[in-house]
C-alpha cells in the first residue's frame, strides 16, 4: 500500500521529545507513520496523541496534535501514514 502524506511537523520539544503536526489528513492511535525530512527517516507506531493537551485516540485534517517521536525532528519534515 502506498504511503500518504498526512502532515507536517510544525514544531519540535526537545525535552519532551515530542512533535506538534498539523494534519492533513486523518490519524488515529494505532496507526504507523513515517517522518521524513533532512537526514531523518523512520517509521514509529502511534501510541498515544494529544490535542490542546487532552489525550485522544483519532485526529481529523486541520488537527494540530502531539505526539512523542523516537527521534530528532524539525519544522517542515513531512509525516506520511502506512
């Protein structure tokens, strides 16, 4: 199955090691994405997502979530979904 682009980084928190991405498309927990940008590029399960710091388990397009990344990322790297 081909991957789609979902969102956009939009932020990076270092020492929460989490991302905010503004969607452009649907995402739930549960769901594999895939970040890529600069010399990143993996792929990590979602396993728990925020919005305005309330936990929820799906986000719909124009959702600007949270969510814990395993790696460094930055401002504009696209996020796809599997």
């Amino acid at each position: 199955m081909a991957e789609k682009e979902i969102g956009v980084v939009s932020n990076y928190f270092d020492h929460v090691q989490a991302a905010a991405i503004k969607l452009k498309g649907a995402l739930k927990v549960g769901d594999t994405i895939h970040i890529k940008g600069g010399d990143t590029d993996f792929e990590q399960e979602v396993d728990s997502m925020q919005i305005n710091r309330e936990v929820v388990k799906k986000a719909k397009k124009g959702d600007e979530i949270g969510i814990r990344v395993n790696e460094k990322v930055r401002k504009g790297y696209k996020v796809y979904k599997k």
